[in-house]
C-alpha cells in the first residue's frame, strides 16, 4: 500500500536540510561556542544567529563584495576554543598614558586587573556586560543594520560579554577611552569574537581607541595562527560627537575580519582614523547609517602590508538625509608581493538632498609585484548634491629621490622618508601623541623588510 506524500511539505522539508549546516567551517566555529551568560534575552539573541550562522556559507571569490579576498587560506585552519590567559602583564606599547580608562579583554575575555575605570567623569560607563541592566543593553546590542553579514552573526552567535561604553546625555568626556584586545596563543589555531558596544546620548562627546594586536614575548609569536572576529558598535546620538581611532596590529600569521556598524542621528559628528598594519589576512567592514538629516562624517584610513599580506577596506556610507557632509580619504602602503584592496561605498538617495560627499583613495606602490584593487564608488539619485571621487596609484618617484640625495640625504633614508611622509597624512589625525610614535615605528619596521 502506498503512503500519500505531502509534495510541498517533503519539498519544505527537503530544503530545510539542505540548508541546515550548509557549510562545514562555519558549523565546526559553532561546536566549539561555550557561552557562561544564560540570560533569557542574551541566548534569544544568539540563538537567532546561530540559526542565520547554519544557513550560511563563507564568502568566496565568486561574489561580488570578496572577488578580490580569498578565504580559503582561512578555512584549511583548525581553530579551537581560546585559552583564557589570566596572568599576563602589559608590555610597555600597550599602556596609553593619555587615555582616561582602560578595558583589557584577553582572547575576548574580560580582564578586570589589567582594565582601569577609576576616577571617570560622572555620566560615563565604562567596562563589560555586568555594568548595564540587560533591557538598557538589549535596545542597541545587535539592533544595527548589517547584524544578518555571516561573520557578524558568527560573533553574535558566540556572544559572551560585551565592551561597554555609554556616555550620558550632556556629557563632554575629555580624554579618550582605550579599548585594548590582545590575542595570546596556545599550542592550536584559536578564535576569538570581541564585541563593542558604544551609545553616544545627546549632546555627548567621546573619544576611542580601540586596538587589536598580540602579545609579543616570544620570539615565534609572528608565526602563530589565530583568528580575531570582531564587530563594533557605535550609536551616535542627536547632536552626538565620537571621534573614533581603531589599530589593528596582528601577527604576521593572524587572519583578522572586523565590522565596524555605526549609527547616526541628525546633526551628530562621527570621525573614523583604521589603521591595518600586520595580519596574514584582514578586513573591515565599515558601515555607516544615516538616520537624521545634517549630520558630519570623516573617514580617515592607513593600510601597511608586505610579504604575502592581503588586506580590505570596505565601507558603506548612507546618507539618506539632506545637507549631510562627508569626508574620506584612504591611503595604502604595499610592499612585496601583499594585495590591497579597497572599496569604498557612498549612497545618495533622492531625499539627501544638499549632500556634500568627497572620496579618495591613494595607493603607493613599493615593489614590481605588489598589488592594489580599488573601487571608489558613488550611487547617486537626489539631483542637487556636491559629490566626488577618485583613487591614485603611483610609486616612490625617482626625482623625489634625487632631489634627497642632493640634499646629503641618502637613498635608503631618502625612501623611507618618502614613505613615513605618506602615513604621517593619516596617522597625524590620532589624538594620542604615544599612539602615534609608536604606529610610525611599526610602520618603518615593515616597510623596510
């Protein structure tokens, strides 16, 4: 006797698995997940995006947003849970005597010893999950737009504790707050899935640092695979200022992938100086959303790779207001036989009207066989806007050399100096003045490998 068969249901139920753990490197991240926090609200939350994360596939080069990046590399790594260090003591190039406060997280966890968040300003939060009431947090946690990107929802999905900083409405926060992930590696690949969260209130103003490296004790920690997966963010209240620095310094052998979701309302202020030095592989996603008409936004970037370093810039700006006003200006400094890529996004809908947006991209060339793709790119519909583009690609100058040399400069000096004073256009705009001499150390030291 024959059994009737539902057809849409077996179809349904058919497609159901074909799409449940669709890809084997993501649903081996997601076996190893351990999760400590068990509020009701928090694993609602990551179990939607596990959900989303088992549907899903890493990206390839066949889609349009990672032609240019090869992940490959990525998934033929075995990566295993992180192995908390708690006795670990700063190096010297990881202290900021200019920040007001300080988080430390290690492999993402939270480290309370190594943080500082004594003696701040009244109206400012700083430190991890513990510090806010759960429904304060659930507004904004995961709410921004882009929480559905695979990785971002791999970071979700993992989500233990947060790094928090919440600046009350009026509150003018002078210095800036240092925001410090360091990855230390064990005997196996690791991952670790930091997490942001900033909420700018009305009238506020703050400053960040937020800065992912290694630690460098050893001597072989230039060598050591891990994976940082890290998602920001920033919530930018009305007539809101955040000045935003983020430092990714990786070991040479890290894959790093970072998204960077920032929310603006009207006449706020958000400025951005990503500095990439470092990482096998790395990429950030920045993507800005514009909610309120009159707002301001400046985009400064610095990308320093050689050897076989690949590393991508995508942002995504926006303006769907009128009278908004960006600024972006990336630079690239690629040597040996590294890969840049850049593509910056602006989007001008027809009711952001009186837009004023700029976008530049400037790439230097220090080898025969480095490689930069870029994409300046503009989607114009509103018909009374001031929008422009452009991107450069050159080499050290051989005039631009000699005239050094005349000078009793020689060649070698010459090209680095030449070379410093391309970064130094960006690296000038952090506000932490050891900040700043400590990137120009690391970038002369790759830069004359």
């Amino acid at each position: 006797m024959s059994i009737p068969i539902n057809v849409e249901t077996f179809h349904e139920t058919s497609l159901q698995q074909n799409l449940l753990d669709r890809d084997a490197f993501l649903s081996g991240l997601l076996s190893r997940v351990t999760t400590t926090k068990q509020d009701g609200w928090l694993q609602d939350l990551r179990d939607g995006a596990v959900n989303w994360v088992r549907h899903s596939v890493i990206p390839n080069t066949r889609e349009e947003e990672w032609r240019f990046t090869d992940l490959s590399p990525l998934k033929q790594v075995d990566f295993n849970n992180v192995e908390t260090i708690h006795e670990l003591s700063l190096q010297d190039d990881f202290v900021l005597p200019e920040v007001s406060g300080r988080l430390v997280f290690i492999n993402g966890v939270y480290s309370p010893d190594l943080s500082n968040t004594e003696n701040l300003p009244a109206g400012l939060i700083v430190g991890n999950l513990d510090v806010l009431p759960g429904e304060v947090v659930q507004e904004y946690l995961a709410q921004a737009e882009g929480a559905k990107e695979v990785f971002t929802a791999l970071n979700t999905a993992a989500l233990n504790d947060v790094a928090v900083v919440w600046v009350a409405k009026n509150v003018v926060v002078e210095t800036p707050i240092h925001l410090l992930f360091v990855s230390v590696s064990g005997e196996s690949a690791t991952i670790s899935q930091p997490r942001v969260l900033v909420v700018a209130e009305s009238n506020s103003q703050v400053g960040l640092i937020e800065e992912y490296t290694n630690h460098r004790d050893t001597e072989n920690t230039e060598k050591e695979v891990y994976f940082t997966n890290g998602v920001t963010e920033i919530w930018v209240n009305e007539n809101a200022q955040v000045s935003h620095n983020r430092v990714v310094r990786e070991g040479a052998a890290a894959f790093h992938v970072g998204k960077t979701a920032v929310t603006q309302a009207r006449y706020s202020r958000y400025n951005c100086n990503a500095v990439t030095v470092g990482g096998k592989i790395s990429r950030h996603n920045l993507e800005i959303l514009q909610t309120g008409e009159q707002t301001e936004t400046t985009l400064n970037g610095l990308t320093v790779i050689a050897d076989n370093q690949l590393a991508d810039t995508h942002s995504a700006l926006s303006l769907n207001h009128p009278h908004g006003v960006s600024k972006q200006l990336h630079k690239c400094i690629i040597g040996d036989r590294a890969r840049g890529v850049f593509n910056g996004k602006i989007f001008v809908p027809k009711p952001a009207q009186l837009t004023n947006a700029s976008q530049l991209n400037r790439n230097l060339l220090l080898s025969s066989k480095s490689r930069i793709d870029t994409k300046p790119q503009l989607e114009i519909t509103a018909d009374n806007v001031k929008c422009a583009h452009g991107a450069t690609v050159s080499q050290l100058e051989d005039d631009q050399i000699f005239y050094l040399q005349s000078r009793g400069i020689d060649e070698n000096n010459a090209r680095k100096l030449l070379v410093n004073g391309f970064a130094m256009e960006i690296i000038n705009f952090i506000p932490v003045a050891s900040l700043r001499e400590s990137l120009l150390k690391t970038v002369t030291s790759l830069t004359n490998k």
